[in-house]
C-alpha cells in the first residue's frame, strides 16, 4: 500500500495534509488500507520500486507474487550494498581477510535473509547508512558520516538511538585539533539531508502530519510486540500468574504466551513499563557511552552502537521482534577489527534468527518453523531469558574490549 501511494504522488503528502487536529491519512489498495508511519526516504525508496513495477505492467498493479518480489527489491539491494560497503570499507581499515569474513558474516548470516529478503522488514534499509556513517568516521569524512546518519534516520525512526554512538565517534577520531571542527561539519552534512529529506513534506505543508504519525509510532499498546526480551517474559508471568485459578499452575505455564497490553498492566495495578523501560535502557546506554568513552577506532565505536541496540531491544517496552536487527551487522563490524566479539556477534545473530523463525518460520504462509512447544515452557520465554543472559555477557565483553583498547592505547612503545 505505501509503495502503491508513493508510485503515484509524493511522498510528503502520505501522512495527509493540514487538519485541525491534523488529518491522518489511509492509503490504499485494493479495497486494504492503512496509515503510513515511517520516515519520507523509507517510503521514497519503495515508491520507486512502487513506479518500476508499475510501469512493468504497464500501468495497473496486480496483487500476488510479483509484486512482493518487487516491494522486497530495494531490502535486497539493499543487502547487496551492504555486502560491498563491508568488503571494501573494512579492507584498508583491517586487511583483506577480516573483510571478507566481515561481508559473508553479513551476506550468510541466516538472520539476515530471514528478516528482509525472506520476511520483508525494511531493517537493511536503513542500516545501509548507519554502517556507512560509522565507516565514514573512521576514514576523516565528518561530512559523510553526518549526512549518512541523517540518511538512516530519515528512513527508519529507531536509527536515532545509534546517533550517540556516531557522534562519540565523530568526536574521538577526529585528531584532538580538529574535533570542534570534525563535529561541525558533521552537523552541517546531517543538516543538510535532513533538509532534502523533509523538503517534500514541508512542500506539501504536512509538517503537524508528520509528526503525529511519526509520534504514534511511542504509543503502541503492548508490552514487548513478539520480541523475545524482558517484557516478553514479564507478559508470560503476568498471564500464567492470573490464568492459574481457571487453568491451573500446570496449564497456565505451559500454554505458549501471546502480546499483553500496556494498558492491562497499568490496570492491574503495576506501574507503567514504558517508564521503566526507558530507564533501564537508558541507564544501559549511559553505561555503555561512559564505557567506551575513550574510544579511538571505529571497533569500538561500533561495538557501542551494537549494545545500545541490543540494550534497548531487551529492556525497553513496546519493542518489535525485528528491532534487534541492527546489532547483527553492527557487531559483524566490530568482530571485524575485534575478533573476540565474534561469539557475540554469532549468538546475537542466533537468537534474533530464532526469534523471528519461532513466531513466522521463514514466512507466514509458507510455514517451517520450529514448533514453541518442544521445550515443555513455550520456547519463546526460553529465548528471552536467554537473550536477557546474553545481554549481560554482551555488557562484559563490550567493557572487556574497550579496557584492552585504553590498556593498549597506553603501553609504553617496544624500544
């Protein structure tokens, strides 16, 4: 539906125009229709494939098969630049051999091919740029890494919590010197693609639009949304425990669990996990910013975004099973200069694959997933608790990594 309405007109009017309280917008398709919430370059890169596949059948735009093909085009693309910006921005950085572990890492990953080429979420979208922000850093281009960063943020609205990361890194590779200037020109080149980025929206005067629906984007009612991390497991007790007089003890902990609102919880009695939930990923991220605060090469930078990602997919309230994506290739960047993040990076990418193979196997309609009641208690639970450990041995060998970097940074040189 979004690549119907951005092949047809622009895509700053998809959020709807004016209003007073502004108009939400329904797009739609063949008698479907839905609002549109994500960023302005998302939808420009879909309604290009929107218009190729149109002008293909020349002019009309069938349901079925191919037309999927085509809406999963740009996420495929999308891969492939992926597989090139690692192949040929690791090599002067870590040597032949580390990046070509660094792109088939990323390219084989079974947690990639599932979440965009197989599933179609759009999370290689954005993570394209994000990853060539923090390239960009380490090779002196201030003006690329901000205007990259601003690239991925115009595409999927939780690229935002990897500007922190990009910024320190901006700052710390920058020679002591240059930094203020370094930091500058970064916000010059984010500034302006932002500007080309929401020209369209500002043209069509959808500004108040916009930020609605970007905005109800934090008011998704429900405690984790199939996301196997802490809120996942707190939905499952929550439930057992208020299902055990009707079903019993035995049923009410092994019946596989299902989304529990925000809002029931709140009912109940219990304070509001969206707050909490911004607190401990908060406090992660904060932690882990400190922790690399001295950071002086783009794996350890990279190694901070992967666990702020990682952090907030597990902690945070109302997160969606795909938001962890991003810490995949983002820890494939920094195993590529710190081999012994690889096992991290390998059980990442293992519990995220699971995650979404558990709840849709390798698509919704063509099945193959791995049944939730083989581990007695539904394994999604299992995995949460598996992902909530993970995190904690992520923390000590994210600060394991930039303890050795400072101790090496601060050798005495070989006489």
């Amino acid at each position: 539906m979004w690549s119907y309405a951005a092949s047809h007109e622009s895509v700053g009017r998809l959020y709807g125009v004016g209003g007073n309280p502004p108009e939400r917008r329904v797009v739609t398709l063949h008698q479907a229709g839905t609002t549109v919430d994500y960023p302005p370059l998302a939808l420009l890169e879909l309604g290009i494939a929107g218009r190729v596949y149109r002008r293909l059948n020349n002019g009309s735009y069938p349901d079925g098969a191919w037309l999927i093909a085509a809406v999963k085009a740009p996420v495929v693309i999308a891969d492939a630049l992926m597989l090139a910006l690692l192949l040929f921005g690791v090599r002067p950085l870590a040597g032949q051999e580390r990046a070509r572990w660094a792109a088939l890492a990323y390219w084989l990953n079974p947690a990639i091919l599932l979440d965009g080429a197989m599933l179609g979420y759009l999370d290689p979208l954005f993570i394209v740029p994000a990853c060539g922000s923090l390239l960009a850093v380490a090779y002196g281009w201030p003006v690329v890494a901000g205007a990259a960063a601003a690239a991925a943020c115009l595409t999927k609205p939780q690229a935002a919590i990897l500007l922190p990361a990009i910024a320190l890194g901006v700052w710390r590779l920058a020679r002591t010197g240059t930094r203020p200037r370094a930091a500058g020109l970064a916000v010059v080149g984010a500034i302006g693609v932002l500007g080309i980025g929401m020209a369209p929206i500002l043209i069509a005067g959808a500004m108040p639009n916009f930020a609605q629906a970007i905005g109800r984007l934090g008011q998704h009612d429900l405690l984790s949304g199939n996301a196997c991390n802490l809120w996942w497991i707190v939905g499952y007790v929550l439930r057992a425990y208020y299902s055990m007089h009707d079903l019993g003890a035995w049923a009410a902990f092994t019946v596989p669990t299902r989304i529990l609102a925000i809002s029931r919880v709140v009912e109940l009695g219990y304070p509001n996990p969206r707050a909490i939930g911004l607190a401990l990923s908060g406090a992660a991220a904060v932690w882990a910013i400190w922790t690399a605060r001295r950071a002086s090469d783009v794996w350890t930078v990279a190694a901070l975004a992967a666990f702020v990602v990682h952090a907030y997919a597990t902690l945070a309230a109302q997160v969606h099973e795909n938001h962890l994506f991003a810490a995949v290739p983002l820890l494939g960047l920094a195993a590529a200069g710190r081999a012994r993040l690889v096992p991290v990076f390998a059980t990442v990418s293992a519990i995220f694959t699971l995650n979404l193979n558990l709840f849709y196997g390798i698509s919704e309609d063509t099945g193959f997933a791995l049944r939730r009641t083989l581990t007695v208690v539904d394994a999604t639970v299992l995995l949460a608790l598996i992902n909530c450990a993970v995190l904690v041995w992520h923390a000590a060998a994210f600060s394991r990594e930039c303890s050795t970097e400072v101790a090496l940074r601060q050798s005495p040189a070989p006489a």
